[in-house]
C-alpha cells in the first residue's frame, strides 16, 4: 500500500501495576511489531496520581502515562481490536472500570474521524480533561487541535501542573 493510506492516529497509554515504565516500553514495541502500524513518535513519560470512578485517589498506586503518534492501515475497529490484544499480552485484566492496570491503551484521535459506537468513541471523549493525555500530547505536537475542544497546547497549559515528567 502506498503512504497515503496511512492514517495518523493519537494512542494514550499507562499503567500503575508491575514496572510501569518497562510495560509502556513493550506496549510501544509491539504496537510497532503490529501489521499495519508504524509507531512515529512517543512523548516524555508523565507520572499523576490514580484517578478512579470516584475521582483521585492517592492511596492507589499513581499512574505513568505517555502518548504515542501512530500512522495505521487499520481501520479503528481493527485498531482497537490489536490495541486490546496487546494490553492482553501484557498482563491487563480488566476487571473493574477506571481499576489498576499493567497497561491501557486508547485511541484518542483516529485521522479527522469522529466515530460514536457503543465500544469505540473518537475523539476519546474525556481526554480533554485529563492531564496525563493532553500535557504529553502537547509536548510531542503543540500544533494539535483536539476536535469539538481545540488546541491540545491551550488545553495542557491549564493542566500541567497535575503531571510531573518522569526524568
């Protein structure tokens, strides 16, 4: 196939269980490894505290997140359908919504798509309010526009402080 049918894709992914840093390493990796998707550029990892159902709890481990630009072949559904398989591949669980996990991968943007099925919503609709997505986001492309919220830099700026960069 020809470059152009390539579409950019934002991924976010973290985790809080296991050597944090190590998995979203290895999520990288195969996410690179996967027919289809060629990795382009990772962000600095951020360090945040646990955010659950019920807000931040920081009895619970904190997370270490990072954002991934991806190119893809893959159509979002078969996107995310890999995206599980290798968070399976890496120990996540999933056992409770917004739990403790080895990793997790979202899409966050698919190209200029936007898309409302009942398992797969782009753009991911609460990544501009979380810091650990827009803060590394902003860092990697500060010219990015979250559709229907508007620039990832403005958005991150009101937020940095909720995050600190894993040195």
């Amino acid at each position: 196939m020809s470059k152009r049918d390539y579409q950019p894709a934002i991924l976010a992914l973290g985790g809080n269980l296991g050597d944090r840093q190590a998995n979203i390493v290895a999520a990288v990796e195969a996410i690179d490894a996967t027919k289809g998707i060629r990795a382009k550029k990772l962000s600095p990892m951020v360090e945040s505290f646990a955010v659950t159902m019920a807000g931040v709890d920081e009895s619970k481990p904190n997370y270490i997140n990072a954002v991934l630009r991806v190119d893809t072949r893959l159509k979002p559904k078969k996107l995310l359908r890999e995206l599980r398989r290798i968070e399976s591949e890496l120990g996540r669980i999933r056992v409770e919504r917004w739990g403790s996990r080895t990793i997790d991968i979202d899409i966050i943007t698919y190209a200029d798509r936007v898309i409302a099925k009942k398992k797969l919503e782009v753009p991911h609709p609460r990544a501009f309010g979380r810091a650990f997505v827009m803060v590394p986001w902003s860092m990697i492309e500060p010219d990015a526009v979250l559709p229907g919220h508007g620039s990832v830099a403005t958005i991150a700026e009101s937020m940095k402080n909720d995050v600190w960069v894993v040195q």
